[in-house]
C-alpha cells in the first residue's frame, strides 16, 4: 500500500491493514511472520511544512527468527506504538554538504523517495528496529558442538572444544 503525496495533499489517510506471513519480504534475515501483521493508523501530510509526512497508528502480531547459537525457533511477539516523521529525500540532497540536523529530542525521521511512502516498507523497518541485533532462544543456550553437531541444549557430548588442544597437536607436530 502506497500513501501517496498527491493524495495526501488533499485529505488524511486512514489504514488498517493486515499482511499475511510471505507478503513482506524481510531482506538479509532468518526472520519470518509467525502471525498475520496488522498495521493501523493514519497518515498526514504536516501543514507549514515541506512536505513533512507524520505516520501515527500501531504494529500488531509476531515474528520468529533463529537463534544464533543452535537455530531453534525463536517468537517474538509485536504490539508496537508507530510515530513516524518522513521528510521528502530532496531535503537530504539539499543538505548534502551540511550535516542533516535531525534533535535528538524530536521523533525518528526517516526520508521518502519518489511518489511517497510504502507501507509494507515501513512495517519491515520497524520489525528490524525492534528486534535484538543477536537472537537467542535463552541467555543460556549452549548452541550447536562444533565438533559433532549436535544440539548441546539437548545432548551432552563428550567432544573436547579447547582451542589449547590446537596449540598443543602443533608443538606436537613441530617435534616429529
Ligand atoms: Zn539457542
Ligand atoms: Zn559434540
């Protein structure tokens, strides 16, 4: 769904749209839709300005991704106010050789491009942003040996993981 500039020259945009698993693409990630998305709020173009876009609603339903450690599946549910300001790009050209002076005080902003702002686009960046940098199924999750492959949350094996023993079949090699 696109909120287009032009139409939001004449009038508020209301939405209220719900995105089955598959219909957003989230690059460069295990991430996936556990849940439908539903997305609600309004969007407004801000007067006395140049062409400052307010997206206000919220972000419903659930994700999953991977853990780093031993690949389990890990829920993430999403319940998330959005308060969004989108300035034109052209003010980031305008700007190019001046720092973007963005107050540490005001609200993220973020820059549309072309004939305005991609709602499918926006959802997949605040999915991102909430998300933690490093998934883990639990603080402590021992992962997968390196040695056998096995799952060491569910299995203890009796592979020996010490970089020492490296260091050592080395020197042992150095002396044959
Ligand atoms: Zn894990
Ligand atoms: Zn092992």
């Amino acid at each position: 769904m696109l909120f287009s500039i032009k139409e939001l020259e004449l009038r508020k945009i209301r939405f209220d749209e719900t995105f089955q698993p598959g219909e957003i693409v989230f690059p460069g990630t295990t991430l996936k839709q556990s849940q439908p998305l539903r997305a609600e709020g309004a969007v407004e173009l801000l007067p006395h300005t140049a062409g400052e876009v307010r997206v206000k609603g919220s972000l419903k339903g659930a994700m999953a991704a991977e853990c780093d450690r031993c690949l389990a599946e890990v829920q993430f549910p999403i319940d998330t106010p959005i308060d969004l300001f989108y300035r034109p790009a052209s003010d980031l050209e305008a700007d190019e050789t001046e720092e973007v002076e963005i107050d540490d005080g005001e609200a993220e902003i973020a820059f549309y491009e072309g004939k305005g702002i991609e709602l499918e686009q926006l959802i997949a960046e605040q999915v991102l942003l909430l998300l933690p940098m490093q998934v883990v199924c639990d603080e402590a999750c021992k992962g997968i040996c390196s040695v056998c492959g096995g799952n060491r949350n569910q299995i203890e094996c009796k592979c020996q993981i010490a970089p020492a023993d490296d260091r050592w079949s080395a020197l042992k090699d150095l002396a044959s």
